[in-house]
C-alpha cells in the first residue's frame, strides 16, 4: 500500500516539477528578461544585455558566440556599483570652496586672453574701460566672480566698543563704514556666510581707532602693549572656539584699519601674524607693508552725516590754479614743502599751511589743475581721494608708499609721483606735461572715480567693493590647505 502511494505522489509532482524547471529556464535564463519592467529597467546595463564577442577564425568563416547575463549577476553588478557609490569619499567644504576658486581663476585667465567682457546684470552699471586699467577685462570678470562667490564670516566673538564697532567719520571712517557693512548692521550684506564652513575668506573685526580712543586715554605712552593685548587675545580665542585660524595659519584671515598704529599689530607675535591679511591705509612698504600679502586702502576724510567729499570741480578752461596744496605742518615731508614753496608769492604754485578764512578748500581744490598730495607723519593722506572728487590731477609726493588697488589700477594714467627728493622740481615737473597729457590724465581721474567713492549698501566696483576685490585677489593666490 505504502509503494503504490508514493508512486501515485511521484507521479502527481513530477509535472509540477518540470513546469517550475521550464518557467525558471524562460524567466530567468532568457535575454529579453521582462517578469517586471521597472525592474527590468533599472537593472539593464546601458547597451543591449547581449554581449557580443566576434573572434575571426579565418577570412570567410566568423563564429558569433552569445553571452547570456543571468538576472542574479545583474543584480549582484548592481549592488557593487552601489556599494562603490556609497564608499566614494564625500567631497569636504573646503574642497568644493577650493573647486569653485578654481573655477574663477579659469574664468579671469580665459577673459584676460579673450579680451572680452562677461555681462551680467547686478554688474553692467559699471565697465571699466581703458588705459587706466592693467588688464580691464581680467579686472571685471574678477570681479564678476567675486559677487558670485566671495562669502566672508565675520567672527561674532567679542563686545563693542573695541570690536564690532568702528569711527564712522573723519580719517579713520573708512574701518568703522566697512565694520558696518561686513556685519550687515544697516543693510544686508551679499558677502556674508551662514556658516564659516561656507567662508572663503574670514574677517577679525576689532577696530584699532577704537581700541587706542579708549585703552589710551588720557594718552601719555605710545607704547604698544595694550593694542597688542587686544589683537592677540582675540586671535587666540578664535583660533582656540574655530579650526580656521590654525588650519590656514591665518593666510585666509583679514583686518581693516586706517590708523596710523595698525601696521604694529604684527610686532605683538610676528610668527602669528606672518600670513595675516592686513588691509592698511598706512601701506608703508619701508614699515613691513608687504603688497604681495597686505592691502592697500584709501584713506577718506569722511565727513560727519555724509559718506564722500564734496565735488566741486569746475571744467578745464575754469580752473586758474595750476598747482595747490593746504594742510598742517605735520612730518619732515611738509616741512621740506613749505621751506621750497610756502609764501613764495608764486602764482603757480600755491601752497598754504593754513588757509586764509576767506578761501574754501575745496572750492580750491575743485579750481585747481593739480593737486598736490604730500605724506603727513604717515604715507596715508585724505588728499589723494579729495583730488579725484574734485577731478583734480593728483601729485603724489611719497616715498616707499604702496598706491591703492594698485593689482588692477595704472596710477601713471591718472596722477603724477613726484619723490620726496625732487620736491623743489615740482613747478618743472608739471610744467612739462604737454595739454594734451593733461587732458588725457583728467580722463584717467574721472574714469577712476567711482572707485573710490563710499556707497552704503556697497555697489559693484566702488570703494568698499574695491577694498573687497584687492582681498579677493589675496585669497585667490593662496590654495588649501594652506601648506
């Protein structure tokens, strides 16, 4: 009974067997595997699953041997290749920042050999054209790719007044004016990070007017130690809280300062201070100014309740003042001035240390054809931006000073540099330059204008833009991680 049982069992799986062999062989084993489309879809190599291999045995007969890809090593080719995916290092912030740096330098290189200009919308107010301009194509797609990509961070570490907070008028206007518009404290600030892992470049926002008004009152020692205090400490608590500072050693970090005590910041640890960004209207290269490293800002006599000097320059054919100068006697420079033109009943050369009540400086200024420019104790001087306002030629009579903007700006096609040496040479230096020259340096000033006027919110191309762009150009010489 048991035997005739299990042969009637046998018998009735027998042909459930074979069909499951048969559908297996037909699902599975075929080319054109179809049991699920979407599947089917997803696992299909690119090309036809078919691989064809041709082995040429003679010169009439060919063999065509076909492979078949079963369903189980698609699937496991598939795995694979996700597994690889998920393996594959993620790319760091820094390393996409660095790419898109890359990116920019291409860009600048490509239009420097084009020749040609990248018009984009927040950018076509300004174009900078002409002789004035090193490289004006490399200059605007520079800049073009600065707003597109330039994000700062700010540290928001430390309490006013010594940081976060700067003078916003008179000589050292220019440090409190960008303090401002970094932070975003008045207008939104395109430049700003959300975050320091998205930070090209970082800003240390301590003001050293600010810091010498209130640790050096009353002022009876020039010595250095608190200002040095301040800077010191704040690096370190940055550099300790943030990974930034040590991971670039400070080649990625940036000040902004027009007083005169800025540069000795350095002095207070100078192997911490090696590669920081100094952006200085005191760009005394005799004093540590490195152009190569540090930038050099303009210094602005910002006057109280307005952002620029008056422009009061009249035409050509109205100026009567060939050369003019008024200002204070202060530093050896001056001193030599006054002892060769003060009081030398010259009617060419009119150089006052204080001007009679009656005259308006800048009424002066703007009646003058030249517009003499000599250092005060310092390089740094608010004449030079006067001059421009008011369209006026400036003569720039300095030694060892590093002219602003100087990467992008050919100063000799709008201003004349006279050294301290040849002071008494002025009148036949300037009496040289033909009309023609003249007409064409006035062009130069009024092309450059713009540049160093003060706008809050900033636009493209002014003077905060300007001071940016030379920062800019500092980050782009340098790739991390810094070596």
């Amino acid at each position: 009974m048991t035997n005739s049982t299990t042969k009637f069992l046998l018998l009735l799986l027998l042909p459930t067997f074979l069909l499951i062999i048969f559908f297996y062989s037909y699902f599975f084993n075929q080319n054109n595997f179809n049991f699920n489309p979407t599947l089917n879809k997803l696992l299909k190599p690119p090309s036809n699953p078919s691989i064809n291999i041709s082995n040429q045995l003679d010169n009439n007969n060919h063999v065509r041997l076909r492979h078949n890809i079963s369903f189980f090593t698609l699937l496991k080719k598939k795995l694979e290749k996700k597994e690889k995916k998920k393996k594959k290092k993620k790319k760091s912030n820094l390393e996409k920042l660095e790419e898109g740096l890359a990116r920019a330098r291409a860009a600048i290189r490509e239009a420097a050999r084009t020749r040609n200009y990248t018009l984009k919308e927040e950018v076509t107010t300004f174009i900078p054209r002409g002789s004035v301009y090193r490289n004006p194509h490399a200059f605007h797609q520079s800049h073009i790719e600065m707003i597109k990509r330039l994000k700062i961070w700010t540290y928001k570490e430390g309490e006013q007044p010594l940081v976060h907070h700067g003078p916003l008028s008179n000589i050292y206007g220019v440090e409190g004016q960008f303090i401002e518009e970094m932070e975003g404290k008045t207008t939104s600030n395109k430049f700003m990070a959300r975050h320091p892992d998205e930070a090209h470049i970082f800003f240390l926002p301590f003001s050293v007017a600010k810091t010498v008004q209130f640790l050096y009152r009353p002022l009876v020692s020039y010595n250095r130690g608190p200002l040095h205090r301040v800077a010191l400490d704040y690096v370190n608590v940055v550099a300790m809280k943030y990974p930034y500072w040590n991971a670039s050693h400070g080649a990625d970090h940036f000040m902004v300062s027009c007083h005169d005590w800025a540069p000795d910041i350095s002095d207070a640890d100078p192997k911490l201070f090696k590669n920081l960004i100094r952006a200085l209207c005191n760009a005394n290269s005799s004093e540590g100014f490195q152009p190569m490293r540090d930038v050099s800002i303009p210094e602005i006599k910002i006057p109280v309740g307005k952002l620029c000097p008056p422009s009061l320059g009249l035409r050509i054919s109205k100026r009567q003042i060939f050369a003019f100068f008024a200002g204070g006697n202060h530093g050896h420079v001056r001193t030599y001035l006054f002892e060769h033109w003060k009081e030398k009943k010259d009617e060419d050369i009119q150089v006052y240390e204080y001007l009679p009540k009656n005259l308006n400086y800048f009424q002066m200024l703007g009646q003058s054809k030249f517009c003499l420019c000599p250092s005060g104790y310092e390089v740094a001087s608010p004449r030079i931006v006067e001059a421009i306002h008011a369209e006026c030629v400036p003569v720039i009579i300095k030694d060892n000073y590093s002219f602003p903007f100087n990467d992008v700006l050919d100063w000799s096609e709008f201003s004349i540099h006279i050294p301290v040496a040849k002071i008494p040479e002025i009148k036949t230096i300037l009496k040289g330059i033909s009309f023609k020259d003249y007409l064409k340096l006035v062009k130069g000033v009024r092309s450059v204008k713009w540049h160093f006027t003060l706008n809050r919110p900033s636009k493209p191309f002014d003077l905060i833009h300007m001071m940016l762009h030379s920062i800019w150009l500092r980050r782009l010489d340098i790739i991390l991680p810094y070596q």
